[in-house]
C-alpha cells in the first residue's frame, strides 16, 4: 500500500499517504511500536486514530511513535477510557489553518505547504448509545452547514 491515493477536487489533485486505524487504545507499547512501524514503512503524509482512549496527547506522545519532529496534531481528547480522536500530519507537506473539536468528531483545515490548496479532514469516534448517536449526527450536520 505504497501507491499514493488521488483526491480529485475541482480541478485540483490532492495526493497523500493516509494511515486510519481504531486502535482501541493506544497506551500500549506493541501498539505504539507498531504504529511507529506502519507510519515509517508507508512514509505516511497523514495519521488519524481512533478511539485512543486517551485524556490528554503531548507532542512528547505524538513523536514517540511518528518518530521524527515534522509532525503536528490536533486531539479530540477522550472522556475517561472511552473515545478520542487523534490527527496528525507532516508539517513539512500540510500546515492547519484551523481546527475544530465537537463531542465526537475533529475537523482539520489543512493547506498544502507546496501550493496552498486548503480542504478539511475529518476524524470522528461514533458513540454507541442511541442518544449519543442522535447527537452525533447533528454534530456532523451542523458542522456540514457552517
């Protein structure tokens, strides 16, 4: 999985490498390891985890498994032991012009650092209760009509 994927938008092609796992926590070594591996073999432009459970992300934790200092991120944090969302990218290819946390989902603006075309990246934890999944997708709804 080495090909780089297009996203035809416009007239514009955008390609990158994306890596998107539910790793359903992500405080384990063998996980962390792993993920250090799948982001180096597959030279990933773009990381979004899910579910990783935790409360707070450091860049200390972000460069323990993307293992270089060109990356930044942006964190939907979890809520106990349960949820998160985690986003991250090279900041020598994109750059975040903006950004923006609901309960369940993390909207990314990025912008190409080569030609400045901005477009958004979505990473979302779907809730399991029917109440929460109500709410979620007015989340998305709303966010959508902004």
């Amino acid at each position: 999985m080495t090909e780089l994927m297009p996203l035809q938008v416009g007239c514009w092609c955008l390609m990158f490498r994306l890596l998107s796992w539910n790793v359903r926590g992500i405080n384990d070594l063998d996980k962390k390891v792993l993920l250090k591996s799948f982001l180096r073999k597959w030279k990933c432009d773009l990381g979004c985890l899910q579910e990783i459970k935790m409360e707070a992300v450091s860049p200390y934790d972000i460069r323990s498994f993307w293992g270089y200092h060109s990356v930044d991120f942006a964190a939907l944090n979890a809520v106990g032991s349960s949820g998160g969302v985690l986003v991250m990218w090279d900041k020598s290819v994109y750059r975040m012009v903006s950004s923006f946390c609901g309960d369940f989902s993390i909207t990314c603006i990025l912008e190409t650092v080569e030609s400045g075309f901005a477009w958004a990246f979505r990473g979302v934890y779907g809730p399991q209760s029917r109440t929460d999944k109500l709410r979620f997708w007015e989340e998305l709804r709303l966010i959508k009509d902004k």
